[in-house]
C-alpha cells in the first residue's frame, strides 16, 4: 500500500513567536504579567513547595466514581518506604569527593597524549633481542633486558600480574626465555619460566579459542621453533601443540606473499612470526609514517633485525624515551584511547562534567579522521572496524561532518562487516560497536542498515552461545551490554537508565587482548565509576525530594479527589527525570510533570467524563480566560480549570523570567490546540464518526498532546530562544509533527484493541481501514507500522541535521521524549499499565533505588 507523502510534511496552523496573543481573549493580568489567581486565598511564589491551588470540598454528584484505569502504584507511603535514609550522608560524601575526582579525571583527559598503557612482556622480549647497532656483543637496549629480569612473575612466567589467561602467559615467558637464552644471561629466571610453560602448555586447550590471543597461531610455533633450536628443553610432542603447528601450517598456506607485501593487513602486526615469508625488500614500503609496522614494537623490531631500517629504530626509541626500560603491544593508542574515554563519560552519566575536555579529545580524532577508517593510533595504515565505527558514531552525534562510507571499508564480497579490511576475523565488542553505530543512520546511508541487520544476527548468536565470550577483551559483563544494546537501541535508551545499567555492568579492571593481554587506565578506571555512583546518588536524592513537591501539588490542586483519572505523577516525573535529569534544569521537570498531570486528566476528562456542552463551556472559559464562567461548571470542571488556569500563570511568570519578555500567549496558544483537539475527538465520539486517515492524523498527532508538553517546557531548558530557534521547532516545525505523528502511532499500535473493547471507534488503524475497506486489519496494522518506523528514521534524521543551530537541551528535549514513548509504548500502554513489573523496576532504578 503507497504511503501518503503528505503526512510527513503536514504542519500545525499555529503562531510561530512567544509574544502570540490569543484573539478576543480578557487579560484578567496587569501588563500581562502571570500573578497566580487560585479559588480562595493569595497566590504563592511559583513551584513552592505549597500550591496555591483551591482544595475543594466533596465533589458533585455529576463526577462519576467508577474507576477506569489501575490503581497507582507510587503512593505517598511507597515512596517514603523507598527513599534513602541516608541523604545526608550521601550529600557529605559527594561533596566531599565529588570535586577531587572530577579535578583528576579532566587531568586525565588533558594528560591524554599517545595513550596509556601497561608493558607487554612479549614485545619487550622483542626488543631486547636487538644486537647493539655498533657491533658489540651486547643487546642494543641493555634496559629492555634487564627489566626482563627483574619483571618475572613468582610462578615463574612473565605477562599481565593481575589478570590470568594461559596463552597470553605461554607467549610472553616463551619469548622471554629466548631472549634470555640468545643473551647467555639469567639462568635462574630461564629455568623457572622452562617449568613453568612445561606445566601450562598442555593447558592452554582448556581455555576457549576465543580468548587466544591475536595471531597466537602464528606467533607461537614460530617461537616454538626458535627454542628448540637453542636447544630449550620444552614438550615439543604434546597433542595440544602439534595442533597450533597444524593450524599455522594451514594459515600460511592461504597466505599470499605477494599481498603480504604490497597492501597494509593485519598480517603487518605479526612479521615476527613470518620471518621465512617475508620480502624484507618490499614489506619496507608499508612501513607506516612513525617508522613502524602497524604500531607494534615486536613487529618492528624484527623488521629493523632483517633491515637494520634506521626508521624502525627511531620509532623503538620513541617508544623507550616514554616508557623507560620496556614497551607496550601497541603504540600508539591515541585514537583509541581518546574515543573509549569519551564513551565511557558518556554511558555512565557523567559527560556534563567534562564538555570542555571531550570537545578537545574529539577535535583530535576528528583532526585524523580519514574516509578509508582509523585505527588504534594515528599512523596506524591499517583501519579498525570497532575504532571507526564507534568514531563515526560519537564524532556524529556531536555535529562532525563524517560519511558512513566509511563502513564499506569492512564489508566482504557476502556482505559482512569483518574487524579489519580483507580478514575474517570479527568480535563481540568489535559488533557491538558497529551495531551501536548503525543507529544514527541518515536517510539513504544502506550501508548503515545493513551493518545494523549483520551486526545484530551475529549478537544474537552470541547470545544464544552461553560460553560465549569477547575475542578483542575480557569484559566484566559483555553479555549484558549486548542484551542492552539489542533492547534498547539508542533510539530508545533513555540516559538514566542506560547510566544505571553501565554503571551495573562498567569494568574498571578490563583488559584487552591483543597479540597479548594489555590494559587501558584512562579508560577503564575506578575513578570514573566512583564518580558515576557519586553522582547518580546525588542526583537521585535530590529528585527524591522533587517528587515529594509535586506529590503535595497534585493533592493540594485537588486532583486526588478526581476518580475518573489516573495517578501517575511517579511516572511522568520519571519520563523527564530520567532524561533531563541535571540539577540546573529542575524548573524544566517540575513543569514538564504539571503539565503532563493536566494533560492527562483533560484528556480523560474530554474523552468519557464531560458532556460537549460543558466542553464548550471548558474551552470558551479558557479562550476568553475568565474565571466569572467557574459557576456554570460542576465541581470536578472546576477543580480541572483552576489548577489549569494557575499552571500556566506559573510558567508564564517563570517564563517570563527565564526569557525576558512575555509567554502567556504563547502558552494559552499552545493550549488552545490541545483543547481543540481533544474537543474534536469527543464530537467524533458522541457521533461515532470515524474521520478519514489525513483527517484523523491532524488532529490526533495534537491530541497524543507530546508536541503541546515539549513546546511548553522549551523555553525552560536553559537557553534563550530566539524567534529563529523557535522557527526550527515551533509547531510548523518537522520536529514537531513527527513527535505528534510517533507519539499517536505508537499510541494506536498498543491500545487500538482494548479502546475498541470499551466503544471507541477511531484510531489510526480504523481510519486506514475505513478508506481502504478491502484490505485486512492485519494489514492495516502492518501499514501504520510501516509508516511509524519512517518517521522515527526521520525524527532521528531531524535531530542529527539540527545540531548546529538548535540548542542542544533542546534538541534533547524533543528527542528523549520520543525515547520515551517508544519506552512505554514497548509492548503495551505502558503508562496505564505502570504496575507492570518492567516499568515499576525502572521507576526505581532511577529514582529510588541507590547505586551500591
């Protein structure tokens, strides 16, 4: 079935500048100013802690009493049982803390140079083999191997101390008792690590071939024939290791000498073990820029043994004048360092803190981005699928001008995305930072959507794997942050949440796996998950006591009294706190929850618990926006009016503030739509009309009310908001309608059912029906999922094209909650059913509920 082009271009009729005035309406105001008129007594200051709303005495019998929609779950005594009874210590410590970490971690930032990291027994071997340049019989860096020496383990191998893996031992006490036993040096230390890889070698087959490390297949046997012919006393004849020989006779068999050498591989990183295959001659020419060999020292090192190539020994003096007496897997890292840091502030909720050093990290990726891809480091020639992806998708998202192109670098002939150009090998993290990527997709970019399809069919198989683990790392929770991933893309992954998750699942002693086992300081570091937890407590307790604000408004409005519509100012307050969440922007929540709460009780109000008459009534006493119609409504219109009518006095007199210049039109105006809307589908009701589908879309893209909510809370986000900003997402903005046209769909998808069981006639699956009468319902359905899923890919098209000149909590605004309602509308109407276990344990995760 075509899909009408007209309704993702629709517009609302509505005025574009904050100083719009309602026409024909008495300002009961002096000078426009927003003086709070409540029922009885004076106003108080705006947000106090006591509304200045009436209370009211029982209602009239024209309210009905049946409840229609499940109890509330978040009851004053449940929030007071939840809340932390130690917010005062909870305070002390952060205040306490909370400063020193942020000081060292932006020291960390602008320390970054060409990458932290730990020393590699492996490669320092490598380099102590070298002979002194002057022909001496001694070794060129008398350092590398004395700190051979001094660094073996108590078991006898040299490697990572704190983190066990038998291959990652088995490689670097090998290479260590070579270059011991080439020197004539250290007898004692040769025997213990001799006794050592007798004892572990036959164990390496109980370890999983996914944590061996990077080209252990070639590396190894290779050694392995070097100590035999040193006459090193090793169990040549075990099972485990004619096994790794066959598998690398079987690797260099399907290796072309003639690519080996003219095209930047992996196979670069691993010459040590390729020795009798290589064309000393020709591999020079891929010598990178620094005078390595994709950054390894071991690599290199062999490469100047061969050559004596004096740019390989520049780039091995490099790297000893910064670390000394050894020398890392790799070199450098900076790239690679720079992009996790950030990442890493980012998912665990704490980036505020540090714009201005995450700024200067991504100007320098980006100052070497290149279309082919990045790698590890800056003069790496050789891209990596999980460096790029992850720098396509953070340089993106922060306004960076980079083309997905760059993904087509990793795509095979069968259309799978591989770690690195021409290879097969692919990981779990190297996946799932493609997969992460491919959510902010722009319109057209295919290679996106197919890296998204190929990433996600391999997580899942990775998942359905329960041994399954990461070939490029030992995570903490890898499998957890794939279940999140696939969950809750980033389309649907509301910051709160995904900083609690992290924070749950963050490894500060994480390694990674290379040729050998290597660590990342600045980016995985306690000190960023205790400031995490810091700061989300901090944050939670002080939303703790926002909440219990708007728990006192809600009963001091007299809504409490109301018994046709739904308590959920948990809920709503949960819907902004977890995604605007800063402590400056509390206005922004607390007016974001009033406006929610009314939103709501109007439109059940509207739908099944006034008449058209008193409708009417509603409407025109707010059009004219006089409070001498009050006694022609009943009690509960009256409760819903006044409480309306002094919210929007408090954000025009906040807003007036936060802005400069006059709101209320601006807010009456945007409210009036609302009204409107919601008056027609009560006419539609009343006369079970069912409009037609463009017709139905208009008004229903209002009524789901996210277009009025977001509008409202706009001018509180800390910016102000010229007449051009507003241009840019006012209600003829695409912004807008495509956050009322989702919100309606996703709405429609989840309750079109049940409201059909309970007489409502109209919703985007009927209306479609209605005009096409010879299709199915299934088929229906089918089409407004079709249509919902281009608009998401639009809004997020939107979002990402308005970076450079919309405000960012803006921008934020409008996306998180179009986050959201794909949250709550996952499976069902989320936010009617919030008792639902899935739902009442996010409300708690984020507001109640401490980190450990």
């Amino acid at each position: 079935m075509a899909m009408p082009s007209s309704l993702l271009s629709f517009h609302f009729p509505v005025p574009t500048t904050f100083n719009t005035r309602s026409s024909g309406t008495k300002q009961n105001l002096r000078s426009g100013s927003s003086k709070i008129i409540a029922c009885v007594g004076e106003g108080t200051a705006p947000f106090s802690n006591h509304s200045n709303n009436t209370t009211t005495d029982s209602l009239s019998a024209g309210i009905l009493t049946k409840r229609e929609f499940p109890e509330g779950v978040w009851k004053d005594d449940i929030i007071h049982s939840l809340m932390s009874s130690n917010q005062g210590a909870a305070a002390a410590a952060y205040d306490k803390r909370v400063e020193s970490l942020i000081c060292e971690i932006k020291g960390m930032f602008r320390g970054m140079g060409d990458g932290e990291t730990n020393a590699s027994a492996y490669d320092t071997a490598w380099v102590a083999r070298i002979p002194a340049v002057d022909g001496s019989d001694h070794p060129h860096f008398p350092q590398a191997l004395q700190w051979i020496l001094q660094n073996q383990l108590e078991d006898g191998s040299w490697g990572e101390e704190k983190h066990f893996l038998t291959y990652d031992r088995v490689l670097a006490t090998l290479a260590c008792v070579i270059t011991l036993t080439q020197w004539r040096t250290g007898d004692t230390q040769v025997h213990k690590g001799i006794e050592f890889l007798k004892k572990q070698i036959g164990m390496m087959e109980d370890e999983a071939d996914d944590q061996r490390p990077s080209g252990f297949e070639i590396l190894f046997p290779a050694m392995l024939n070097e100590a035999k012919n040193l006459l090193v006393d090793l169990p040549y004849e075990l099972p485990s290791i004619k096994q790794i020989v066959q598998k690398r006779e079987a690797k260099l068999k399907r290796i072309s000498t003639c690519v080996l050498c003219t095209a930047p591989t992996i196979l670069l990183y691993y010459l040590e073990g390729l020795q009798e295959i290589v064309d000393w001659h020709k591999i020079i020419k891929l010598q990178s820029k620094d005078g390595s060999f994709l950054g390894s020292p071991a690599s290199t090192a062999t490469v100047f043994m061969r050559t004596g190539n004096i740019k390989c020994l520049e780039f091995l003096n490099f790297v000893l004048m910064k670390f000394g007496n050894h020398v890392p897997g790799h070199y450098p890292l900076d790239l690679m360092e720079r992009l996790w840091a950030v990442d890493t502030v980012e998912r665990l909720g704490i980036d505020r803190h540090f714009k201005k050093e995450i700024k200067n990290a991504l100007d320098y990726v980006y100052s070497h981005w290149d279309e082919r891809g990045i790698g590890w480091g800056r003069e790496d020639d050789l891209a990596v699928i999980d460096v790029t992806a992850m720098g396509l998708r953070i340089l993106r998202l922060h306004g960076y001008n980079v083309s997905a192109d760059v993904l087509k670098t990793f795509r095979d002939q069968n259309g799978e995305f591989l770690c690195f150009s021409g290879q097969t090998e692919r990981g779990v993290t190297h996946m799932l930072n493609v997969n992460r990527c491919s959510h902010v997709a722009m319109p057209g970019e295919t290679v996106m959507e197919e890296a998204k399809l190929c990433t996600e069919r391999y997580l899942r198989n990775a998942l359905e794997n329960v041994d399954a683990v990461d070939k490029w790392g030992l995570k903490q929770n890898i499998r957890g942050e794939v279940e999140y991933a696939l969950k809750y893309p980033w389309h649907r992954s509301l910051p709160r949440l995904e900083a609690r998750s992290y924070i749950e699942r963050y490894g500060p002693n994480d390694v990674w796996l290379g040729k050998t086992m290597y660590t990342m300081p600045y980016i995985n570091n306690g000190k960023y998950l205790e400031l995490a937890k810091l700061d989300f407590n901090n944050v939670q307790s002080m939303q703790q006591k926002e909440i219990l604000e708007l728990r006192r408004w809600w009963k001091s409005s007299g809504f409490a009294e109301l018994n046709f519509t739904r308590d959920r100012v948990a809920e709503i307050y949960f819907s902004i706190a977890s995604t605007m969440f800063e402590p400056e922007l509390a206005t922004c929540r607390a007016i974001f929850t009033k406006t929610t709460v009314c939103l709501v009780i109007l439109d059940d109000l509207y739908d099944t618990h006034a008449s058209l008459e008193n409708i009417k009534l509603f409407n025109e006493a707010f059009k004219r926006w006089d409070l001498s119609l009050l006694d022609r409504m009943q009690e509960h219109m009256k409760i819903c009016f006044l409480a309306l009518y002094n919210l929007v006095n408090e954000i025009a007199q906040e807003g007036r503030e936060r802005q400069g210049h006059d709101v209320l039109g601006y807010i009456r105006n945007l409210w009036e739509l609302v009204l409107e809307a919601y008056t027609n589908e009560a006419e539609w009701s009343e006369a079970e009309f069912v409009p037609s589908f463009h017709e139905y879309i208009a008004t229903a893209s209002i009524s789901v009310s996210g277009p009025t909510l977001i509008l409202i809370c706009v001018p509180f986000t800390g910016e102000l908001l010229t007449d051009h900003i507003l241009s840019q997402i006012n209600y003829r903005s695409k912004f807008a309608y495509l956050i009322g046209l989702i919100g309606r769909l996703l709405n429609d998808t989840k309750t079109y059912q049940a409201e059909r069981g309970q007489g409502e006639v109209v919703s985007a699956i009927q209306c479609y029906m209605k005009e096409h009468p010879e299709i199915s319902e299934e088929e229906a359905l089918e089409y407004v999922y079709t249509l919902l899923e281009k608009a998401i890919a639009d809004f997020k098209c939107e979002y990402l094209k308005t970076k450079q000149y919309v405000p960012n909590n803006c921008r934020r605004l409008f996306f998180d909650h179009v986050r959201l309602m794909q949250l709550f509308y996952n499976e069902r109407d989320g936010f009617t059913h919030s008792h639902d276990m899935e739902i009442k344990e996010r409300v708690k995760k984020v507001l109640f509920e401490p980190v450990a």
